[in-house]
C-alpha cells in the first residue's frame, strides 16, 4: 500500500505542530495532498480507471473546501500551507 501509518505519522509531524496533531486542518490538507498526488500519476497509467477518476474528483472537493475553511479562519495559516505544499490557487 502506498500510504503506510509511517508516511501518514511523518505527514502530520511534518505539516502538524506534532505527530499525534492529525485533526488540523494543515496535516488533512497535506494528507490530501498526498493521496491527491499519488492517484494522479495512477491515471496517467490507467486512464480508463473512471472509479479512481471519481475518488480523484471526490479528494480535490475536501481539499478545497478545508482550504476554504483555513482561509476564512486564519489567512496566514492558508497562505503559509498553499505555498508549502506548492498547490495553485
């Protein structure tokens, strides 16, 4: 599997104040990311692969509407996170 506990706990260690911090909204942002990332390059591949199209589809909308929600809560904290992980907005 391409998400082991291991890369989820670096995740939020990394984008979380700590590693047990999973709920803020920087560390589910960067786990979208990631899983986002990853089925991306999946379709590449298989481009036929519509029910991984959907999970795709499904992943960006939570990603962007906890963005919207970072924004509307500290734009600081937003602005930091776009830029950390490279998203376009």
């Amino acid at each position: 599997m391409y998400l082991t506990s291991e890369k989820k706990a670096e995740l939020f260690a990394q984008y979380g104040k700590e590693a047990k911090n999973t709920g803020s909204a920087e560390s589910q942002i960067a786990l979208f990311t990631f899983r986002i990332n990853h089925l991306t390059e999946h379709l590449k591949l298989n481009r036929k692969d519509f029910g991984t199209e959907r999970a795709l589809t499904n992943l960006v909308g939570k990603r962007r509407r906890m963005l919207d929600y970072l924004k509307a809560k500290d734009i600081e904290r937003y602005r930091a996170i776009i830029k950390e992980l490279g998203i376009r907005k």
